[in-house]
C-alpha cells in the first residue's frame, strides 16, 4: 500500500529561444536555414534557356552538364529560367502533371542558351491557336545557410506537393516549421523517506536515515521531531539524521506523518558570485503516508445461524472429568463457521466404565446439511456402547492376555476382544445415524461425520490403550520423556480436505477392513492421550509427516503448557483449554475440538 514518493522532474536543458514567422514575404528566414540548407549554396554559374514554342522541330541543345528539357506547346510562349550549370542531386524533386493532349502533337522546340543576366521576354510568333496560356510558377526563394542550432527541434515535415488538378504544375513553399521549446524547471528540496507497513496489534520497529534531495545533488539534513505517531501508538527517537520508530500500532488505516527537519544546500560560485558555502533552511515539513494494516481478526464476524433451524448446538463446549484419571476437553466454533452464520459440527464426550477411561472426538463434515447432529449422535452412542460392550469382553481374561503381551509380545485374542468393543461400537454409531436420518426423511448422508474414539486402562506395568478411527484427526499416547505413540492413521482423500466419513457405506462391508482401523499399544509410562480434530492437527501439524513425529507432539505439549495448567487438581483446565483453542493461524479456521486424559502428573507445567 505504500507508494514511493513522486520524483522531482529534471531541469530541462538549455533550448534556444523559440521565434516566429508572422509574415512569408517580409519575415527573416535566416533562423530557418538550419532547417531547410540551401542545395545551391556555392554554385555560382547558371544557364539560361530561351525558348520559343510552335517553331519547326530541332535538335534540343541545352547548355553542357544541364538536363534537355522537353514540353509540348500549343500555345507560343517565350520564357527564361535560369537553373544550375551542376544539378545537385539533393534538390527536391518534383514531377509536374503531364500536359492535357491535344489532337496533335507539337513538335519540340530547341533552346538556344544564353549568357547568365535578367531574364529577358522573347517576342512570340503568330499563335496557331489561343488556348490559355500555360505559365510555369517561380521556384520559392532559397535563403542561405547558417549554422544548425546546438538543440535540434521538432520540425513538421513538409507537406506532398498538390498535383490534384491537372494541367498544373504547383511547386508550394514548405510551410513554416513549429519549434517546441522546454522552460527550464525549478529545482525542489525533496525528502526520501518510506516507512515500512505495520499491523495493529504487532510490535512496529523501524529505523530511518535523513535523506534529501535536490536536483542531482544530495544535501545534508537533521530531524528536528515527527508528528502524528502517538495517536496511533507509536514513538520516534531522534538522533540527528536518523530515526527509530517503536511501538505497537493501535489504528489500521493510512496515516499522515509530518516530519520536520532542516538542511543545508550547497551554494557555488558560479550560481552565487561568491565563494561556495552552504546555505541553511531551518525548518521543512513534509508530509509522509505510514500504512497500517487491520488485525485479521477483526476482520471476522460473528453472525448467529438463522432461526428455526433443528438441532440447535452451542458454540462453544468444555467439559472436565475428575477420577484416578482427569479427563478435560474443549471443543469452539471456528470463524469461518460463525462468518458464515452456521453451528459448530464438532463434538466430545467422556466417561468411564470400571476401570476404563474413554474418550470420543468426532467432526461432522462441513457439506453436510446435519453433520452436528452427526457428530453429537455418535459420540453418545459410542459411549453408550462402551458400558455395554467393556464388561462383556474386557474383563479379567483380557487383562491377562494384556499380560501376556507385555512379556511375550503375543497379542492373542487381544485383537478379537477390541474388534467387538471399539468396532462394534462404532457400528452401533453408524445404525444410530441411520435411522436419525430415515426418521427425518433423509440421507444419512446429510449427518455425515468422522470419529476417533479411544480407551485407557492403567496397569501395575503400564498403559494400555486402544484406538478406533476413521477419517481425519488424530489421537497419541503422549511420552513426554520420548517414545510417543501415534493411535490411528488418517484418511486422506486424493486432493486436499478429502476425507473418509462414519456414515461411509463400504466401510463396514468388510471386517478386516474394520479390524484396520483399530490400533493399540502398551507403554510403561504416559504423560497424556491426547485426542483432536483436523482443527487442531492441520495448524499444530500441517503434514502426515509432521504428525507422526514425536518431536511436533513435544512442541504441541508445551505450547498447550503455555496456557494450560494441565494438573489434575486444576479445575479450570477444560475453560483454559477453551481459550487455547482460540489460537491464530492463517488459513486454519475451521472448528476446533481437542480432548485429553491425564493418568499421571505431567512431567512439565505451566
């Protein structure tokens, strides 16, 4: 938005003094000579032709080294021109139109030369005829020679002679040439200086040199103070010629500045009459534009969705669990959501079923008309399922097998058992929506949504977790002193933002394909699960690769760490985990969910 100070024009350079022709006949054409030189110049012998018209036809004998010119008369006629005894080639050459024919052709009549002198009138024989008689115009006069001026101007070329009608030689005078002429300009004291943008709300530095200007000099100059910064939240420090301006910008918008500096202009002898010393201007003001830019966020609305529309959802959701393991989540509307006016589509649930921990994440899709629905209804049916499904088959002789795989690395029946807890009860979610969406007189299409959902238990030799997912998102078993451990793998569509959804069909048409989707693994020590939509993992991670670095994840952590005193006596943790999600990150606004478990007291605090 900044626009670079206009450049001061540059003296034009010494033009001679512009004339002007107001009369042809009496004006003094020396001032033209330039222009138009004389091709005659230095030929002092002439020849003069006398001719007669309608004699018997001769030999022509023109004067040596001159051109035999021939015509065909009806009417006699005397004349005398006087033309060059050497033609120079660079004499404009002019065709006259050719002769209106007669009946008959007349022959040529010889021109007998004569010695150079006035020209002097023949006396004509008896005409055969009288037609009008035919007289050849003069030739202009030719001014001589003076020396081209040191500037060349811009001179109008002359115009084609006009030998439209015929039967007439027309030899016009060029017209007279337009000379354009430039005054000089004055020179102007001139001040280069460019502030860089700023943003509201981003700490402004800036640090600036005196610079002037005039003509092609470069003169000194001082600062003297510059107004018009405080009012938007920022000062000057002045140090002679330089300037440091700091602050944090208040007001977006452009802003005038006023700077006030004095200078010093060189002054020479030839232009002062005396000897060269500097001449001093105390004080200049000039006003300059520093353009600060809006906060992005100010930018966004917050528009509430229309009235009367089903499955009314807040905006805004935290929840905390206390137990042997604390459990706080947070899940906000995103701002493209509240520009746009719509609800937010994530959600989150907890619980815990003996000695069970669970927690669900889900994102409705955003081209689906219910997806908060969606994701609201598998949630709570996940749960659900869980107190039905964790008793029947995670009991004590899943704990042995758990066992088990500690020590031998045998994963026994451990597969079978979470493939009907986590699959089937994310298959419960998917009959769920189902039928919301038949008793709607829908598509469960419309109520489309991804799910991640995951279950703790706490041994005497470590965690045990267990993860099914489908979709985008992502859930870790988070070590802070190394060894992360990433639960699920996301579902990436060919091109960016596609993904697989719950309410998907052809997922549930084959069990391998469900046994896939569930992950688990045993740690012998856990700092958190944490769990969260593409909200949070798109901004915090940005590449699959990125994901499934242990190294982001520790960097996740102490960001969270930042704002969040994740303890399990604070009982604040899900409403600061509410105001974490708030975070900026361009580009990245859509809603935002983020879950987390906490068995043990982290190894690093706020």
């Amino acid at each position: 938005m900044n626009t670079p100070d206009a450049e001061s024009p540059n003296p034009a350079p010494n033009t001679p003094e512009p004339f002007f022709i107001q009369d042809q006949e009496s004006a003094d054409t020396s001032k033209l000579d330039a222009f138009f030189p004389d091709p005659l110049q230095n030929q002092q012998d002439t020849c003069k032709f006398e001719f007669e018209i309608d004699k018997p036809p001769e030999e022509l004998k023109p004067a040596p080294e001159c051109p035999s010119p021939s015509a065909t008369r009806s009417t006699p006629m005397v004349a005398t021109v006087a033309v060059p005894t050497a033609c120079s080639p660079t004499v404009p050459q002019e065709t006259s139109p050719p002769l209106p024919s007669t009946a008959s052709v007349e022959p040529v009549v010889p021109l007998t030369p004569v010695a150079p002198g006035p020209a002097t009138a023949a006396v004509p024989t008896t005409p055969t005829a009288a037609p009008p008689p035919y007289l050849l115009p003069p030739l202009p006069p030719i001014a001589p020679a003076v020396p081209a001026p040191s500037v060349a101007p811009t001179v109008s070329p002359p115009p084609v002679p006009n030998s439209s009608r015929s039967g007439t030689n027309h030899l016009k005078p060029s017209p007279t040439p337009t000379v354009t002429t430039r005054a000089p300009q004055p020179l102007e004291l001139r001040l280069q200086l460019q502030l860089p943008n700023g943003s509201v709300g981003k700490p402004y530095d800036a640090q600036r040199t005196l610079e002037l200007t005039l003509g092609a000099s470069r003169p000194r100059g001082t600062f003297q103070r510059i107004e018009g910064l405080t009012a938007i939240g920022l000062r000057a420090d002045i140090q002679a010629d330089r300037v440091h301006i700091t602050g944090t910008p208040t007001q977006a918008g452009d802003h005038t500045i006023q700077v006030y500096y004095s200078a010093q202009l060189p002054v020479n002898a030839a232009s002062s009459g005396h000897a060269p010393h500097q001449l001093a201007i105390p004080t200049v003001v000039e006003r300059i534009t520093l353009t600060v830019n809006p906060d992005p966020r100010s930018l966004w609305k917050e528009v509430e969705p229309t009235v009367g529309q089903p499955f009314v959802k807040p905006h805004l959701l935290h929840r905390q669990l206390a137990g042997p393991v604390v459990a706080v989540g947070a899940s906000r509307r995103g701002r493209s959501h509240a520009h746009d006016g719509k609800f937010r589509e994530d959600d989150f649930r907890f619980d815990q079923v003996q000695d069970w921990h669970c927690v669900v994440v889900a994102d409705g899709a955003g081209s689906a008309s219910f997806s908060r629905r969606g994701s609201e209804l598998a949630c709570e049916t996940v749960c659900q399922q869980f107190r039905q499904r964790i008793p029947q088959y995670l009991d004590s002789n899943f704990d042995r097998m758990v066992a088990e795989y500690q020590t031998t690395g045998g994963k026994s029946q451990i597969p079978t058992a979470l493939y009907h807890v986590l699959g089937g009860a994310a298959h419960a979610a998917y009959k769920t929506l189902e039928k919301e969406a038949a008793s709607h007189g829908s598509s469960i299409k419309d109520f489309a949504t991804t799910l991640n959902a995951t279950i703790l238990k706490s041994y005497d030799f470590g965690y045990f977790a267990a993860t099914f997912a489908v979709g985008d998102g992502g859930v870790a078993a988070f070590r802070a002193q190394g060894g992360t451990k990433i639960l699920n793998t996301a579902d990436s569509g060919e091109y960016a933002g596609q993904t697989r959804f719950l309410t998907m069909a052809d997922i549930w048409s084959d069990p391998n394909a469900i046994s896939a989707r569930i992950q688990f693994t045993l740690v012998p020590d856990l700092t958190a699960i944490i769990a969260m939509t593409d909200g949070v993992s798109d901004p915090k991670f940005s590449t699959d690769k990125n994901f499934a670095d242990p190294a982001k994840w520790a960097e996740l952590w102490a960001d969270l760490g930042s704002r969040v005193t994740l303890t399990r006596t604070n009982t604040h943790a899900s409403e600061e985990l509410l105001g974490w999600l708030d975070f900026w990150s361009t580009g990245n606004h859509d809603d935002r969910t983020i879950a987390i478990l906490l068995p043990s007291e982290p190894s690093t605090t706020r």
